[in-house]
C-alpha cells in the first residue's frame, strides 16, 4: 500500500513539475495566436506545428463558449483602452490569426460564424490575392459579417524587421496600414511583429507607435496585464498543433503549458 503512495506521489510530482495546472489563475488579456487551421498534410510547405486541424480548432471553440469566455475584436480592445487599462468584459479573449492563410476564411471563419465568435486577422499584405491566401473579397467578407477584425503584419512579412533599414521599416509599417484601411474601410490600431521580431526592440516599438498604430502584439507566450502602458508589448499564446484541451486550458489560465 505505502510502495503505491509513494509511486503516485512520485507521480504527481514529476507531472506538477512539468505542468502548471496549481498555479493560480493568471488574470489578464488573454490572446491566442493561431496560423493555419488545417489538417497538416504533404501539400503544406511550412512548420508542422502552425497547422491546427479544424476539428480541434472547433473544440477548441466550443471549450471558451462552454466555460464563458467572451472573444472581442481589436476593434473593441482598442475602444476599452482608456488611462491605460482595458475595461474589457469578464473572461474577455482575443482570437488572432497570422498572416492572412485561405484556410482562415474556408475553416476558421466558417467554424467561427457556426458559434458566431468573433476573431481577428493580422494580415501581411502582399500575401493577399496570392497562391493559399486569401482575397480582398474574402477579408471584406469576414469585415461585414461584423465578426472579424484585423491588425496589420507589414507588406511583406520579413523574416526579422529589424534587419531592414529605417526606410524600410516606416514603409512596411505604414502601408500596410493604408492599404488595409483604404480597402476595408476601416482604422487599423494594432500591428503584430512578423516572427515576434522587433517586439523587444525599443527603437523598432517607438516606430510601430509614431506611424499611429496604438498597440503592438509579440510572439512571447503569457498573458498581459489589464494595466498595459505600452511598456512591453502584448504577448500571445501560440496554439500549436498537437495541443490537447489541457495545453489549451493551462495556457488560458495560467499563461503557460508547461515549464
Ligand atoms: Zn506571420
């Protein structure tokens, strides 16, 4: 009897010590961060781990409804930023997606309207109308439906920002503004660092914020104060593929799946 105690203490030891589920619950801005959702096959030319199959995107979904999460736009996180804190609803989360991929419009946003959960694109612009990606007609699509908000990811999706020189770091930033604002309709406030390069670079920040954008979203896995006064910029939790509903619970709550 003891040598079973002794072995599921050991148990529950080794498994506490890889995964936070005893750390308290991590209140915040949560922000999931996703690519692809679509059932990694041979035809997929990047990192497995960006590819989310739609079924588990969809229970994934149907877990924040199920425990009262509330997922807003960009649009409403940046009207509920006022004295430097988000004044946001209970249980409030943001669903982004990078990049702009087609299976965001023919798998995402179908299991989203299923739900009717809103979600936010971080589009790079020069990968809209191309081969796998989606179309002026598809973002304004998801823009109508009231549903989907967006955030810009340059023009050209560099691979480390900060690699460029300042010209062309001002342009990458500021056109893509425009022309997601001009085609859209819309005002463009956010923008998230391609690869999360550049998010910790300070000269880069000061000139994410003086091309007018007012928040900027890393790569960096945790979750955010409320009190955000643009001191770092808002980390997101990437879902990668393989994630069980216990990853996906542990990073929405305590900011992390694992040590
Ligand atoms: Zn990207």
């Amino acid at each position: 009897m003891l040598t079973i105690i002794i072995i599921l203490l050991i148990i529950i030891i080794i498994f506490s010590a890889k995964y936070p589920w005893w750390l308290p619950t991590k209140k915040g801005l949560i922000v999931l961060m996703y690519h692809h959702i679509y059932k990694y096959d041979d035809t997929c030319d990047l990192e497995k781990a960006l590819y989310v199959e739609p079924e588990i995107f969809s229970k994934q979904m149907d877990f924040l409804l199920k425990h009262n999460y509330n997922p807003i736009t960009l649009e409403e996180l940046s009207k509920s930023y006022k004295d430097g804190t988000f004044k946001l609803p209970k249980k409030s989360i943001l669903i982004t997606f990078d990049d702009g991929w087609l299976d965001n419009y023919t798998n995402a946003f179908r299991i989203l309207k299923e739900r009717n959960i809103k979600a936010n694109v971080f589009v790079a612009c020069n990968y809209i109308e191309q081969k796998n990606c989606m179309t002026w007609k598809h973002l304004k699509e998801m823009k109508d439906s009231g549903l989907i908000s967006f955030g810009s990811h340059t023009i050209n999706h560099p691979t480390d920002i900060q690699t460029l020189s300042d010209e062309d770091i001002l342009k990458e930033l500021k056109e893509s503004k425009q022309k997601l604002e001009e085609n859209l309709n819309i005002t463009i406030d956010c923008f998230a660092y391609p690869s999360g390069a550049g998010a910790i670079n300070k000269k880069i920040r000061q000139m994410v914020f003086d091309t007018g954008y007012l928040f900027d979203f890393s790569t960096k896995r945790g979750i955010t104060n409320f009190k955000w006064n643009k001191e770092k910029a808002i980390n997101r939790l990437y879902i990668k593929q393989g994630y069980t509903l216990f990853d996906f619970y542990l990073l929405i709550t305590k900011g992390k799946n694992s040590f």
